[in-house]
C-alpha cells in the first residue's frame, strides 16, 4: 500500500484480515479517557489498540525501519506519517500486574516494551495511535 496516499497502513494478521493503522493522531498527547473518547468520534470502529497489536505493529514496521518511523534522512522523527519515540502510545488493556482499572498499558515505539506503572494511569499524557480490524476478500 503507497503510505502517502492513504490515512491508514494495513498489516496483514491472517487470511483476509487486516489491522488498520490510523495515519492521523500520532502526534497527539492526550489522557487515557480523551484517547478513547476520541475513538469513539471518529466511529468506522476505530479503537485503542490491545497490547498484542502495539507489539504487532512494532514487529511489523517499527522494527524493520518502515517509512512511518524514520524520515527521508534515516533518523527517527515526531511530524507526519510517523511514531512518535518519546512517549509511549496507550493500550486498550489494564496494566497486567494491576489491581485497578485506573492502571492502564502503553507501548514504547524506542524501546519495544510494554509499560506499566509510573506514567500509566488514566490521567497520565501519553501519545494515541488506532486501530480497526477489517476483513478483506
């Protein structure tokens, strides 16, 4: 898929079935409950993604320096059709080793982790990336 031409990547998790990676927000700070209500906006079932989709998302593009996470130069960069490296993005998901729903997860793009913690509460600024699964024929 030509990346500057579309406000999505799609990632192919199965026969037919694809992850949809929204182009627009990445940029964005926001708590964890904006994040979610923003989803909700933006309708076409786009949502926060599980913490298995950030890890799949990394793996996919993040790790083999797709274009979304370097620019022209080969450095990481923050504008654009790109992710951010300075915050972690939230997750759909708890905090695995947490007993409050207040205690959410969010993915490092610099690092590759799951974090939990310090900074992952729902009132915490973390940055926002969505997803949606869609079926292809």
């Amino acid at each position: 898929m030509d990346d500057t031409k579309n406000k999505y990547y799609e990632i192919q998790i199965s026969s037919g079935e694809f992850l949809e990676v929204s182009r627009d927000y990445l940029d964005d700070e926001m708590n964890w409950n904006d994040a979610v209500n923003l989803a909700l906006r933006l309708g076409n079932e786009w949502r926060l993604p599980t913490n298995t989709e950030l890890e799949l998302i990394y793996e996919k593009l993040h790790s083999k320096d797709h274009e979304i996470f370097i620019d022209k130069t080969g450095k990481h960069h923050s504008k654009g059709w790109s992710f951010c490296l300075d915050k972690g993005y939230w997750s759909s998901e708890n905090c695995e080793n947490s007993s409050s729903s207040n205690n959410k997860s969010c993915f490092s793009f610099k690092d590759g982790i799951i974090i939990c913690g310090a900074g992952t509460w729902i009132e915490d600024i973390n940055r926002v990336v969505f997803v949606r699964t869609k079926k292809k024929q």
